[in-house]
C-alpha cells in the first residue's frame, strides 16, 4: 500500500515539474498560460508552489520510511 502511494507521489511529481516549466519553453506551461484553464498565472504559481513543497516533503518522508 505504501509503496503504491510511493509510487503514484512519484508520477505527480514528474507530472507538477512538467507544469513548472519556464515561461518561454513550449510545453505544457505554454498550455496553461495560453488557456487560462488554472486561473490567474500568479496564483497559480503560489499554489503550484505549495502543492509541490508537500508532495517533496511526503515523498522524502516516504522515502526513508521505506527504506
């Protein structure tokens, strides 16, 4: 059980780095700032920025606890 939400923390990660790109990089920042689908770009930074702070936190607990 603990392992599966390991590794589902893991593909989130990979997932919110792909969100965090830099501005002038086409992918899929470009996406979300072209499509306004996630709201204001700087509230969206702010929260991009708390969400991914925990999820590094969780995933470095799990990490030790599992190994």
């Amino acid at each position: 059980m603990v392992k599966t939400l390991w590794f589902v923390m893991s593909l989130f990660l990979i997932l919110i780095i792909f969100l965090r790109m830099p501005q002038e990089n086409i992918g899929l920042s470009s996406f979300a700032n072209k499509s306004d689908i996630f709201g204001s770009p700087s509230s969206t930074q702010r929260t991009l920025n708390y969400i991914t702070g925990i999820s590094v936190f969780a995933y470095l607990v799990l990490a030790f606890y599992l190994n």
